[in-house]
C-alpha cells in the first residue's frame, strides 16, 4: 500500500514537473480500430524479385552526399530518429542524396529487400508507415507508404536494353479515405500520378473488408486490378503500350503487420509516434532516398526518348500530399471512379 500511494505520488509530481505537451499528445492513444481493418493487403508480383524494404536499412546501407556529389558529415551517425538533421546541409536537405555505398550499378543485394513469410508479413523489416491526418468533415486520411531499397524501371517496347527509371529507394503509397470512421475511397500512387476508386469498388481480400492493392514489378506503382497496365500517359491506363507495368496475385504482403504508425497534423505539419516509441525524425528529413541520377557521361547511363536509365531516388512521405483536400493529390487529375478500370 504505502508503495502504491509512493509511484502515484511521483507520477503526480512528474506530470506536475514535466509540461503536458512535452510527453506527447500521442503517447496513451492507438491508432483507430478502423486505420488497421481497412488497410490494404498487397500482392506483389510472381516475379518480383525487389521487395519491400528496411526504411532503417536504408541508412546503413548509404551515405549522404550533395548534389555535387560531395560527401556529407553528419555530426552523429545517422539514425531514422535524426535523419532530419540532414536537412543543416545542401539546401535545407533538398540537395542530400542518401547515396549507396556500392552505386546503383553494382545492384547490391540489399536492394532486394524481403519477400514476405507466407502470412503476409515481413518480421525482419520494417517496411511501411501508416500516416493518418485528421481533415475538416469527419474525414481522416490514412497513408500507407511502402518502402522498397531499390525501383527497377520499365523496359521501352519490352525492350531489355532500353530500361528506363531505375533508382535507388522507392516510396510508394495507398491512401484510404474515412469519413466518419467509414471508408470511402482508396487512392493508389502509379510513378508521378495514380487511380482513385470509391472504397465499394475496389477488390477486397480474402476478409471481404481490406482493398486490394497489385504491386507492378520492379516499378512498385500500385493497381486495383491485375494485368499489364501501360502508363505512358498518367491516369490514362491501358493494357499495352510502349511502357507497361506488370501485376498480378503473386506473394501476399501484408504491410500494416510491421509498420510504424503516425499522425500527421496538418496545421502544424508535426508528426507523432502513436506508441510514442516509432521513430520520427526521419519523416521531416527533406532529401532524397537514394542516389542522384548518374550524369549522362557514366558509361551504362543511356537516354530514352529525353528520359534517363538511372535517375534520382525519390522524397519521402511528407511529400506526398498528405494535406491533399481531395482523395487524389491537390493539382494531380483523376477522378475518383465507381467501376474498376486498368
Ligand atoms: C519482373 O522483374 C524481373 C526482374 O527484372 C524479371 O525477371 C521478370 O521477367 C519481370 N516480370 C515481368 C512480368 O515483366
Ligand atoms: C467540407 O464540406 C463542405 C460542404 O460540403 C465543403 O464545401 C468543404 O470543401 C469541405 N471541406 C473539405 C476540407 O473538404
Ligand atoms: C493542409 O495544409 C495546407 C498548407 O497549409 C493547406 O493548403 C491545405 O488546405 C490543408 N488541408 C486541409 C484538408 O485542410
């Protein structure tokens, strides 16, 4: 008893000491039963052979240089809670590369991630972070961003030496749109654009209730239906053409397993650990996930139609609209459609 009273009075002196605000507004919540239930289940492709990836990994795996191709120092070693301390260098971050060690040629094996156990889920990785942001109307987004170390991109005209967008790091995103705790619509990000369908539409998986996403080969862009889907022209999808992603019901990923969960707020643009323990300084980091695109003069850099093989890897999650108003990004056109299309 006398104990008991003793740990309540020291944690009444410690919140007392210790301003509410500084312990986190996050630290006692979970995310809304809704966020996990209605989360996407992804299949990769049969033949997918980069998988979802470390988002920690990526840091061990790399150095920061500028845009110059100069190394960075960061003062201390780099971790995903102090990423964000790049962004003292190269244009507030917006010039640091997180470049790999090997250079994207020598295709290291790092960059194949790993492939999901049976059950869907990837016990040696984290490679998703679930984002949610509260908007006006009772609507709350949540992002699931995908990671992958490494986006092998398309071959033109099915042509193995005209490979086009392969680059280091690879962030990739579903969103879900709930209004009043209800889902509504899902978003799915395809290379610079995406699909948006109402949440009535979209394939369920085998629980009849979480949407299913197809993950492309090696482009990781995402699709609501399996088949070859071209992408030469955003938003305007057909099943063959000069530049074709590839999906179909190969290995089950089940991201939200072992992801990170955050809220975003979108006045104050301040992320937060739900558990109060994921890491988060990476989130504000404003550079690049992997190397920057090889000059022109790096022999095996080719020129397709104007676009390059080996390009620059991409920004994280905080780029991608996460205070969008409409399900798709504020600026981009699609229309949310009620019947499932490629
Ligand atoms: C998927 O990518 C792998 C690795 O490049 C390749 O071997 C395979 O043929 C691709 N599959 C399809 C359907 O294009
Ligand atoms: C909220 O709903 C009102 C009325 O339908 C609409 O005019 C407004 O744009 C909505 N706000 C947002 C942020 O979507
Ligand atoms: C989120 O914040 C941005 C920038 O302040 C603003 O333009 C946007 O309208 C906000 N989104 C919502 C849904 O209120």
């Amino acid at each position: 008893m006398f104990h008991l009273c003793f740990a309540l009075l020291l944690l009444a002196s410690l919140s007392f000491s210790f301003p509410l605000a500084s312990l986190g507004n996050n630290q006692m919540r979970d995310v809304p039963d809704f966020v996990r239930q209605y989360a996407p289940v992804a299949y990769l492709c049969s033949t997918e052979i980069y998988f979802p990836s470390d988002i920690g990994a990526q840091i061990a795996h790399t150095h920061p240089e500028d845009d110059f191709g100069n190394a960075i120092t960061p003062p201390t070693a780099l971790t995903l809670s102090n990423l964000d301390g790049l962004n003292a260098f190269a244009d507030g971050g917006i010039n640091v590369y997180l470049t790999s060690n090997e250079g994207i040629q020598a295709l290291p094996s790092w960059f194949r991630g790993s492939r999901p156990q049976a059950d869907g889920s990837t016990p040696s990785i984290v490679g998703c972070a679930v984002v949610t942001v509260a908007k006006p109307n009772d609507t709350l987004d949540a992002f699931y961003f995908y990671f992958y170390a490494y986006n092998q991109g398309n071959w033109v005209l099915g042509t193995p030496t005209l490979e086009f967008g392969d680059h280091v790091g690879d962030w990739e995103h579903t969103m879900v749109r709930f209004v009043d705790g209800a889902p509504t619509a899902v978003y799915y990000s395809q290379h610079s654009s995406g699909e948006a369908f109402t949440y009535a539409a979209t394939q369920k998986g085998p629980d009849g209730v979480r949407p299913v996403v197809y993950v492309a080969n090696g482009t990781h862009a995402n699709y609501a239906i399996p088949g070859p889907h071209d992408h030469t022209l955003p938003d305007l999808n057909t099943v063959a053409g000069p530049l074709t992603d590839h999906t179909d019901q190969g290995p089950t990923w089940d991201p939200i397993v072992d992801a990170y969960v955050y809220s975003f707020d979108n006045t104050t643009g301040v992320f937060e650990a739900y558990n109060g323990v994921d890491p988060v300084g990476w989130l504000n980091f404003a550079g690049r996930w992997g190397d920057n695109q090889l000059p022109d003069s790096t022999p095996g850099q080719i020129d397709v139609f104007g676009e390059r093989k080996y390009v620059a890897g991409p920004t994280g999650p905080r780029d991608k609209d996460l205070g969008r108003t409409g399900v798709c990004p504020n600026g981009k056109s699609c229309d949310v459609r009620d019947v499932l299309v490629p």
